[in-house]
C-alpha cells in the first residue's frame, strides 16, 4: 500500500513524540510517498522549533541526520493542480501539496494536522488516523 506522509508525521518519528509508534506501525510494510517539497518544509519547522526554543542546533542536526536515512519517494509537484486546490480549499501551498499528491496517487493521506484531515476529507481523500 502507498501512502503519502506529511511533514507533521514524519517529524513525530524523528523528533520521538507520542504519536510516534502508532505512525510506525501504521506505515510498516508499506511504500511512503511525499512531495519533492518534503526537505524545505522539515528545514522550516526545524527553524521554527529553534525560534520556539524547543530544540537546539545539535537536536535539529541529530534530526536531520536520521531524516537522511527515512525511506520515502520523493515525486514532483504538479504546481498549477497544487495552487488551484489551495485556492478552492483555502489551505496553504504546502498542504494542497500532500491533497495534490494523495489524489493523484490514489492513496491515503498520513497527517497529524487536523485541519488538513478535515479539508482532505471533506475533498474526498482517505486520511488515515493516527
């Protein structure tokens, strides 16, 4: 089975948050697919997590040294798809990504936002709960 990760539950796997194990357990086995915009977004939310002051630099290297290693297929962004359902959701690039991706790949969605389980569904993806 494929399914398409977000950046919110790949980084509850590296970062070791509680939602970790279940993430595992539901992905054993299967092909984890995401956006070619996945490396950008988990250097975002690590310099957002620096501003916070909820990790440090050797954390965030530690982090991305285990990224490395992760085994996801990256596939390109079909843009123009990508900003139209951001338009007609309302969502943000980087989300209309993992919407655009799931569709187009006919799989389900892995995220922990719950906005973006509650836009996918309501435009018809299967989210997978975690």
């Amino acid at each position: 089975m494929q399914i398409v990760v977000d950046t919110s539950a790949v980084l509850a796997v590296l970062l070791g948050q509680p939602e970790r194990e279940t993430i595992l357990s539901l992905t054993a086995g299967c092909d984890l697919i995401a956006p070619a915009s996945m490396t950008a977004e988990i250097g975002n939310a690590l310099s957002a997590l620096f501003k916070k002051r909820h990790i440090t630099l050797e954390q965030a290297e530690q982090v991305l040294a285990n990224y490395d290693g992760q085994h996801l297929r990256f596939c390109p962004l079909d843009l123009p798809r990508s900003v139209r359902i951001a338009h007609d959701l309302g969502i943000y690039a980087y989300d209309a990504y993992m919407v655009e991706l799931a569709e187009r790949m006919r799989c389900h969605l892995l995220t922990l936002d719950q906005r973006l389980v509650s836009h996918s569904r309501n435009y018809g993806l299967r989210v997978l709960e975690v």
